[in-house]
C-alpha cells in the first residue's frame, strides 16, 4: 500500500495521502498550515481542518488597538449536497470514528503553491479542489471551491462557525450574545453588538443563497489547550448556511471580511487570486539567486509571512510616513507572539536582506530608532497596545548589528548618517546607567544587567515571580554584543569623520575585550563562562551563548579559543533542528517541553533545542573552518523534513531536546525561517 509522500519544486510542496494508511493519514492530518495577510493577521487551521487550540481561525482579523488579533470567522462545515438531496460532510468538524475525523477520508492531497493551501478531496468520485489566500494587506479571507470531475446536479453548502474573541481571550465564554445577521441582496453583516466591528460574508458562485435556521452552537473541545493545561471547552453559534451549485469549471467563493464592502469587492475572486500569485512569484524573483530554488525557495514564501505593516499603530504609521518612510515591524511568531524588538533584529537579514527586500528593512530599522527611549529599543509590543516594554538588556545590542548588516549589504551609506545619534546615545545611556540596572561597570568595561522580577536577556522565561533562568550580572552574549557594538561606533565615528569620538570608543572596546578574556573564560570546562559576577558567582552551565563571542563581526574572544568553544558547543548542544539551551550534564537540564505553563516554561531554557541557534554557529563555524561550506551546510539538512511537520512550509520556534526532537512552541517562527534561511544563501 502506497504510503503519504510528498514532493518539493521551487514553489510547490505536496502531500500526497491518496493512499496512505490510517497511521500515516493521522500523522499528516495534525500539522497545521499557515496564512497571513501582512497586517499580523492570519488563517490557521490543521490539515484536516480541525479546530485544535484558541488560535485557529480562517479569518483572525488584526484589528487597530484595543483590539489586537481577533477571531472572526472561527471555521466553516462544509457538505457536497448529491443529487438525492443527501449532504456528505468532507471538511470541518465532525465527531471522530475510531480516533479519526470522518471527513479525513475523503482528503486526497494537501499542498502549499508559494504558500496558497490546496485541498484536494475525493468525495464518492466527485473531486473537489478547495483553496484559500488573504489578499495583501486586508483582513480578508477567500476560500474558493472548484469541481475538479465531470459532475453535474450537485451543490456545495457552507455552515459558518463563529464566535468574535481575542485570540487569548476565554474559551468558556459561551458566544451568548446577541449576534444579529443582516442582509442587503447577496451581502450579509453578522453584528455582536460589542466593541468588534461586523464579520461581512458574501458568495461568488452559481445560483448562491443563504438560509438563516434560527442559529446554532456547537460545542468543541480544543485539544491543544487542553494539552497546555488551559482552558479547552468552548461554543460556536452558526447563523445559518450557504448553497452554492457546483458546475465544473465554474469555482465558487465564499468571503469573509472585517473591510468595508468597497474594499472587499474591489477585487473579485479570480483577481485576487491572480494577484497574490504574482505578489508571491516578484517575492521570489527579487531574493538572492542563492535561495531561489528548493527548500530554500520555500523558506523565501515562509519569510514574507512575518514582515507586517503593524494595523494598530496609526499615529506610528502617519509619523513614519510624514519623513517619507512606511511603518514596518515583524511579528515574532504564530500565533501568539506580536513583534519583538530583539526577534526583530535577529531576523532582519533572513527575513529581508537575504529576500531582496531592502527598502523594507530600512523602514524596520528606522521604525525602531523612532522607538529608542532611555537607550533602548522596545521588548515587544503588547497585543492590542499602540505602547510597547522596554525590559530588554540585548535587542538594542541587537539593532547596532542589524543595522551594520543592512549597511553591508544595501550599501547605503545614509543609514548610518541618519541613525548616528540615535546610535550614539544609546551607548552613552549604556556607559551611564539606564532602566532594569543595564550599566558598564566602572572597573573592568563589561556591561551588567540585571533587576527583580525582571528576565532581560533572551532566556527570557518567567512564570508569575519566578524568574526560570536568572541571568542577573555579566551574561556571555551581552558582553559579545556590547563589544560589536562598540566596535561599530567606533567605525561609523570614524568615517564620519568624528575622530575624537571614534577614539573614544576604541578605548570602551579595548578595555572591555581585556576585561571579557580575562573573566569570561572557564579553564576547568575549556569554554566561556554564561555569566560571571552573577548573584551566585560565575556560572559555568554550558550554553549556546558564547557562541557569540566569536560569531559577530567583530569577536570579542581571543582567537586562540575559538576552537575550543565551538568543539565544545558542537560535541553537547547540536542537534538536526538547532542548538540545545542547556548541556545535558546539567542538573536543570529538561529533555522535553510539554505539560502546563509551569512545566513549559521550566524547560523552555533548561535544554529545549531553538532553530535560531544554528544561524550563529554556523557563522562561529565558518571562522573556524574558514571555506568549509559543503561542511557547513550539513548542519542544515535537518530542517529539511520540518517543512512537511508543525506547520507545513515553515520552521517551529522550539523543539524537544531528544529524538525525534518533537516540534514545540510557535508553529511558525520568524527567527527560525530567517536564521535557517540566510545559512542556505551562506553556506551556498
């Protein structure tokens, strides 16, 4: 018996599950796929279309604050009506036969064709083709049907589910309130009568209509909640359903929007569609000729995914466009991360160096500067908040290198010119003390952090008081950031033709990388200390941190023991899908993310193996073993099979610390594409 298989092509992967078998089906069945609309807003469902958690949705609006993310349209039923009048569900939710959902039998293929889902089902030899796409830079959602076979007397009927929430609001909250549906010709407004605006669905298809039975709920258990200790139960009220007559070659599509009716209508089904598909080919054409082809190609669609116009922050936007600009952030991850300061400018050159989108990264960058307050640039924004956190030790570290990698590869200049001062005084808010006790220590040069309650590195794990990885004092990798970034000052001083200044710089650097030597390095373990004078001393626990100290531009280890902390690194942290937090020896150290938030967040850096970490060893790598590209590369093979697992076209936040390094966290991760993606045009 043929087993499910797939096959990749420069802008197509496919799951094929004609013949696969009930254990194979399962498996495929519960991976997830991915849309979104360049506003933070997405559709999200699994393969077979059940709703798992509280983030799916096909249409999760991103709405201007206080809204935030909002479930719109929660998910849809939907039926082939026979001749006979008798309907066969084939997509949503249905009770489950023998642990598995009915309708999965009738799915014949999923694919991705530069990241638009198609569903292929095969319903008593009727094959129907289902699509789906947001158009660009709306909170719309298109989901187009066509008869693939030569039928002829049958009918498609669509139940819509709702219930408008945040996406982190209340399972429990039964939709209750009074939902009231209207009706002008073929549109319809489904209205809650709460500070959301109107869910507008209309038909493009033959002989459509809309009967409206009084309204229903369903009640739904989601799984994955209920796996994460939270609240898992819930309701969808349904006003009614749609009936489409299905002729081949004629598709029809349902949409549903929170846009004003001009706006949705302005394109029709066949427009948009065409449009997205020339949006997504340009994507591809503009990228680096490195990563054109093959999963790095795929990884390209998967990066345009997080680059978002940011729906909430008008006055943002306005300001950003008065100077001549456009406002542009990242999200961090799906789907529950907003966009963070320091993910931000990880990803930055993944995300949009690598991808050809230049002007883009020169409005993110400058976006951030507009954001600096007391030397820092914001943690992350808050779903739904115009106002963002500024409890981060590192991100503003982080802006000074992406900043230099814009340069390098834009080769503009101005940058540098229009963001010095920014630049500058954020190194002096550093030199003199700013917010969460982020100073340079007057004795040796070295950057100290650190304030109750507070987690300000990237192991950022906090569960109420209890901060899981308490980094406070000197840490490893604020330390190599530190140093970069006070060698590119001292850079950008000098041509601009500030000696003084430059001189100045030369002197912090100098000072810090003796002092950085002399205390970081751990001659028991032959590697770098975590951190040192931290409230319990120096910590030797072996983690990918140090890495940085060689793998930034302008490494603050001593050349000499840069192969000692990569063997080091390589021999108890890599995996196929990343670096482990932890070193295995470790008494903290957890083999697996699972379990309620007190359990995730337990593990979360005390071993869980993060995608993004295979970006600076493979640079660390590379220093060592300067050329040894086709080396270099096979530590990206393991991300290969992930395009096909937590969600198909994409690379999860996080995975088990074990074989088969189970994929955990964020479906999809905008510095787990980015990183693994600028190693493919890297080590091409």
């Amino acid at each position: 018996m043929k087993t499910a298989n797939s096959r990749v092509s420069d802008s197509l992967r496919r799951i094929d599950l004609s013949g696969a078998d009930t254990l194979h089906k399962r498996r495929y069945l519960h991976r997830q796929w991915l849309v979104t609309n360049g506003l933070g807003g997405y559709a999200s469902e699994t393969i077979a279309g059940a709703v798992t958690w509280r983030y799916h949705g096909l249409l999760v609006a991103a709405l201007p604050a206080p809204h935030g993310r909002v479930v719109m349209l929660n998910h849809l039923s939907e039926y082939l009506v026979r001749p006979d009048g008798c309907a066969i569900q084939f997509g949503g939710l249905e009770p489950e036969k023998d642990g598995e959902p009915t309708m999965a039998n009738y799915l014949r293929e999923f694919r991705l064709e530069n990241q638009i889902p198609v569903w292929i089902y095969d319903i008593e030899g009727v094959r129907i083709e289902r699509r789906l796409l947001m158009p660009y830079l709306q909170n719309t959602v298109h989901v187009t049907y066509r008869l693939v076979t030569e039928h002829s007397g049958f009918s498609l009927e669509i139940r819509p589910g709702l219930n408008f929430r945040r996406i982190e609001a209340n399972l429990e909250q039964t939709p209750a309130r009074a939902y009231e549906i209207r009706a002008v010709g073929s549109r319809y407004e489904v209205d809650s009568h709460d500070r959301f605006p109107p869910l507008r669905l209309t038909v493009h298809g033959a002989a459509a209509s809309f009967t409206q039975d009084g309204g229903s709920l369903r009640q739904l258990v989601y799984e994955r909640d209920a796996e994460r200790g939270l609240d898992s139960r819930g309701s969808l009220w349904s006003p009614g359903y749609f009936r489409i007559n299905l002729n081949t070659g004629q598709p029809a599509t349902l949409i549903g929007s929170t846009e004003s009716w001009h706006t949705l209508e302005a394109l029709d089904p066949d427009a948009a569609y065409q449009t997205e598909k020339e949006r997504h080919a340009r994507l591809l054409r503009i990228a680096d000729p490195r990563v054109q082809h093959g999963p790095a190609a795929e990884l390209v669609m998967a990066a345009d995914q997080f680059i978002i116009t940011p729906a909430g922050r008008v006055k943002d936007a306005a300001r950003a466009r008065a100077a001549g600009d456009e406002l542009r952030s990242v999200i961090a991850g799906y789907h529950w991360f907003t966009d963070w300061g320091r993910d931000t400018m990880i990803s930055l050159e993944g995300l949009t160096l690598t991808t050809g989108r230049l002007h883009e990264a020169a409005w993110i960058l400058r976006t951030f500067a507009q954001y600096v307050r007391d030397g820092l640039i914001p943690n992350m924004f808050p779903e739904g908040q115009n106002e963002g956190l500024y409890h981060t030790a590192d991100a503003t570290l982080w802006f000074f290198h992406a900043v230099n990698r814009y340069v390098q590869v834009s080769k503009d200049d101005s940058m540098v010119a229009d963001l010095l001062p920014v630049l500058r005084e954020i190194a002096a808010a550093h030199l003199r003390g700013t917010k969460f006790g982020i100073h340079v220590d007057p004795t040796d040069g070295l950057l100290s952090q650190g304030e109750e309650g507070y987690q300000l590195t990237w192991m950022d794990a906090k569960v109420g008081d209890w901060v899981v990885t308490p980094r406070r004092g000197k840490a490893v990798e604020i330390n190599a950031l530190w140093y970069n970034a006070l060698r590119l000052l001292e850079r950008w001083l000098g041509d601009s033709g500030d000696a003084i200044g430059s001189s100045e710089y030369e002197r912090h650097a100098d000072r810090a990388r003796e002092s950085f030597n002399r205390r970081f390095w751990n001659p028991k373990r032959r590697c770098l200390f975590d951190v040192v004078d931290g409230d319990t001393g120096d910590d030797p626990a072996v983690r990918p941190n140090q890495l940085f100290a060689l793998s930034l531009e302008f490494p603050v280890l001593n050349p000499e023991r840069w192969a000692e902390v990569l063997e080091i690194v390589e021999a108890e942290l890599v995996t196929p899908v990343g670096l482990r937090s932890l070193s295995r020896d470790h008494p903290d150290y957890k083999p697996k993310y699972f379990g309620d938030l007190r359990a995730r967040d337990a593990a979360y850096h005390q071993g869980t193996v993060w995608a993004w970490l295979i970006g600076p060893f493979i640079d660390a790598w590379m220093k060592v073993h300067p050329g040894a590209k086709d080396a270099a590369r096979q530590f990206l093979h393991g991300f290969v099979p992930q395009l096909e697992e937590g969600c198909v076209g994409s690379i999860n936040e996080i995975f088990d610390a074990e074989p088969p390094y189970t994929e955990r966290g964020c479906v999809a991760q905008a510095w787990s594409v980015a990183e693994v993606l600028r190693c493919f045009a890297l080590t091409a």
